[in-house]
C-alpha cells in the first residue's frame, strides 16, 4: 500500500502538526519526550513504526528532518 497525499494530510492532523518523534536515539530532544518543532510543508518525513504493518495511519508518524536524519542519517 502507497501513502497517499490523503494519509498524509490526516497524518499531519493527528499529529497536531507537531514532530512525533519520541526516540531516546535522538539528540534532538529530551529522551522519551516528544519533539517540539513545528511540521512544515515539504520539511518532514514519514515514520513507519513496523516495516512489516505496511502504510496504514496506525503505523505511521510525522517526524521533522532533524529526527529522522538523527536516527537514520
């Protein structure tokens, strides 16, 4: 299954468009806290929680770059 623009607009709203990244990896906030940056247009990724669950919203968060190119990069 694709992530479409549709998942990705709820994705955003569920998230408040606020980063969701809670990962105690990332340097980029307090571990286990969630990050406070703001998500804009074009400036974030999508998470994928399972790889194995697929692109369902359940299994999705809105990470902005900096969580992500911590943790993957």
């Amino acid at each position: 299954m694709e992530i479409t623009e549709q998942m990705r607009h709820d994705l955003l709203e569920r998230a408040g468009r606020r980063c969701e990244c809670m990962s105690a990896n990332c340097r980029h906030h307090r571990p286990g806290g969630r990050c406070p940056r703001t998500l804009r247009p074009g400036q974030w990724k999508v998470y994928y929680r399972t790889g194995s669950a697929g692109a369902r919203l359940w299994n999705l968060e809105a990470w902005c770059l900096t969580c992500f190119k911590n943790n993957f990069g």
